[in-house]
C-alpha cells in the first residue's frame, strides 16, 4: 500500500483519538482565518489527487467555511464552492471535498484552476476546462455538489430527472404533443 492509501484510511476513522484530536485543533486554526482563504497546500492530499489535483503551477487549494444554521436546498459544499468562485472569479471550480467541522461550521477545500496558466492550456487531461463554457459551472449546478443537488445521476434511482432536471422530464411526460396533419 501506498501512501495516499494510508491516509485515506485514517481519514475514514475520524472517530479515532488522532483525528479527532487534529480535527479539533484544525478547526481551532481555521476559525481565526478569513472565511474564504487560500491554502498552501491541500489538507487532505489523497482526497484532492482523487477529485483531480496535481502539485503543478496553475492549481489553488481555497478553504472555505459553510455555515450550519442556513436550510438550504443545496449542500452546504456547493455554496462554499459558489463562494470561492465569487471570490477568485478568474479562476475555475474542479471540485471540492470535507475537511473538518464544528458546532457552527463546515469547512471545505476548493480544488482551483487558473484557465490562464500555460501549465493548463498545454496539459490534455485538464484543458477541457479552458473553455469559456466552463465559465462559473459551480453557479450553474455543473460541479459534482451542484449536480448532486439537482438529482442527476444515472440508473434507475434517477429515472425523475431524464432530460436535464426534474421539471423538464415532468413536462415533457405531461405535455400532449399532436402532429400537425393528422
């Protein structure tokens, strides 16, 4: 086993004396940062490899805190990575993933990527993400939170959302659709 996979399995005890200690203590740190800081480097680095990160130029890690008392409809992950992208605006949303939380937190990681830096343009596996389309996809649902909260999915668990979003696979099974000449 590698490494990557040992700190994958500390991390699924959190109920352990290490990491509940670290949790806590991490916690402590990031209540006196700003809300929405950037990282030197990922806090959990076999989670973010996992969701796309590479240690290269062109990549940012922001840390982000999701407040618990809102009842929204999304997932408080999702609107921590609508904060970051509101706040770094040139730069694009990956993904995100957990990295501790209080009574009146969650704090969230938020996998960055500058669609300017050369490192990007030129790399194949993550250049898709140049395009102007992807533009603020955390704001449109497109993140893996965001599409998570709209439903989508595949299988038949998902057979509500076929077409786009729930709406719109209701519509269309209730819409009458006649040919012109009959």
């Amino acid at each position: 086993m590698g490494v990557y996979k040992y700190l994958e399995e500390l991390w699924r005890k959190k109920q352990s004396d290490l990491l509940r200690f670290l949790l806590r203590v991490r916690c402590w740190q990031y209540r006196q940062l700003t809300s929405v800081h950037r990282a030197s480097r990922p806090t959990r680095p076999d989670k973010a490899r996992r969701l796309g990160y590479k240690a290269k130029q062109g990549y940012v890690i922001y840390r982000n805190v999701g407040i618990n008392q809102l009842k929204f409809q999304r997932s408080l992950r999702s609107v921590a990575e609508e904060r970051a992208g509101r706040y770094c605006g040139a730069l694009r949303v990956l993904s995100s993933y957990w990295v501790g939380q209080d009574s009146i937190y969650k704090y969230f990681e938020v996998i960055m990527i500058d669609p300017q830096h050369k490192a990007i343009r030129r790399d194949p596996r993550i250049n898709w993400l140049v395009k102007p389309v992807h533009k603020h996809r955390e704001l449109r649902g497109l993140t893996s939170a965001g599409r998570q909260n709209r439903g989508l999915g595949k299988g038949h668990l998902h057979n509500k959302v076929k077409g786009g979003s729930r709406y719109a696979s209701w519509k269309r099974r209730n819409t009458l659709s006649l040919r012109r000449y009959r």
